[in-house]
C-alpha cells in the first residue's frame, strides 16, 4: 500500500494542484478517485468538517484544503522546493495565492449567467482581477512567477487559468486575449508544456465533454 494517499476528483481544478506538486516533488502515491455524489466514509472521515476533496493521507494522518496540503508536501519533501526560502517572499506568494483563490468567486458568477448581460458582467469582473495578476504578480517578465522554476503561485494559478481555459470553449467566449493579457498568455503557455504539468493535467476536450452537459442542464432549470 502507499504511503501517500490522495482522495480526490479527476476533474477538480483543486485536485490538479495537489497531483502538479506530488508529481514535481517525484513523490509516489496511490490516487483514490472519490465519486462527487457518493463520497467513500474513508473521505468523511478524513474531512469531517467541509466534507470535500482534496485529502492527502500521509502515514494515516489526513491533510485537508490544496494549498495547506502543497505548504505539508514541501515542508515534509524539501527537494524542488515550492515555497520560497525568504520570509518576505514567502509571505508574497501567500498573498498571491489567496488572491487566485478569490478569484473563484467571479468563475461562479459566470457559470450561473443565464443572459448575454450577466456573462458580460462576470467577463468583466474576471477581466479586471485577471489584469491585476497581470501587472502586479507577473509583472517582472519571468518565465514563472519563481522564476526560472514552477512554485506554489503558479500551481495556484495554473489550476484558475485551466478552468478560465476550459470555460472559453463551454461557453464559446475569449476570456484570456492576448493583447489584454499578453504576460499572463506566455505565463500560461509556459506553464502547460512543462512536461509534468502537461502529463498531469486531463485535456480541455475531456473535461468540456464532462462539464458542459451538467451546466447546460442546470442552467436550463433556471
């Protein structure tokens, strides 16, 4: 049995944070694909309170939420750190990886639009959050937001981006421009094709095959 175990969903873009970090940290462990609407009594065990993906199981001892999972994971396995060494840089990457989280916020907003007005109004909101990480966390032109090296910022936003990536073809609309974003397109573009991330990551065509039917219906309830 492994050592390290993940509870999780394919698809979540949580998920994929947890699975991106193991995988660049070479750590081997065992994937338990947890079915949304049925969750194994092992999950609600480990996660009593929120009852939710992702778990990291490590020696029996369950870790819950991504990111304090990916801050266990680098503490425990030091090699190919993610989290930089430097107290103020460290306290700035938590800073930008708060701010990708509430960026998820406005990603809702635009699953739940009916009309033409509320999807122009959920592209703005993501717009004008999407144009602060371009100028203020991507600003200095570096391959990744660590540098020359993928860290915790570009996990975080990596998995935000995925689901804007995912959510242009579901609804047929262009959220990422290049001439609007140009850092974060290259940034992304970077990001997909390292070899980890892109063995790592299930195709935008699979998941809109998933997604897109279950939103359509929701919607059509409304």
């Amino acid at each position: 049995m492994a050592e390290v175990k993940l509870h999780g969903f394919w698809y979540s873009p949580f998920n994929f944070r947890v699975v991106w970090a193991l995988n660049l940290k070479g750590i081997l462990y065992e994937h338990i694909e947890e079915d949304r609407f049925n969750k194994s009594p092992q999950l609600l065990q480990y996660n009593p309170v929120y009852k939710n993906i992702p778990v990291l199981v490590h020696d029996g001892k369950p870790i819950c939420e991504s990111m304090l999972i990916i801050e266990y994971i680098d503490e425990i396995w030091p090699q190919n750190s993610l989290l930089p060494t430097d107290p103020y840089d460290r306290a700035q990457a938590r800073f930008w990886v708060k701010y990708v989280d509430d960026m998820f916020t406005a990603i809702g907003a635009l699953l739940d639009s009916r009309s033409d007005e509320e999807r122009e109004k959920a592209k703005e909101s993501i717009w004008e959050r999407l144009g602060v990480v371009e100028d203020q966390c991507l600003g200095d032109q570096r391959k990744f937001y660590g540098g020359d090296t993928i860290n915790i910022v570009d996990i975080a936003l990596g998995s935000f981006v995925k689901v804007i990536d995912v959510q242009e073809d579901m609804f047929e609309v262009v959220i990422l421009q290049s001439e609007r974003f140009p850092r974060l397109k290259l940034w992304f573009n970077n990001f997909k094709d390292v070899p980890i991330i892109k063995e790592n990551t299930p195709s935008k065509e699979k998941l809109v095959a998933l997604l897109k039917p279950p939103t359509e219906k929701k919607l059509a309830r409304k």
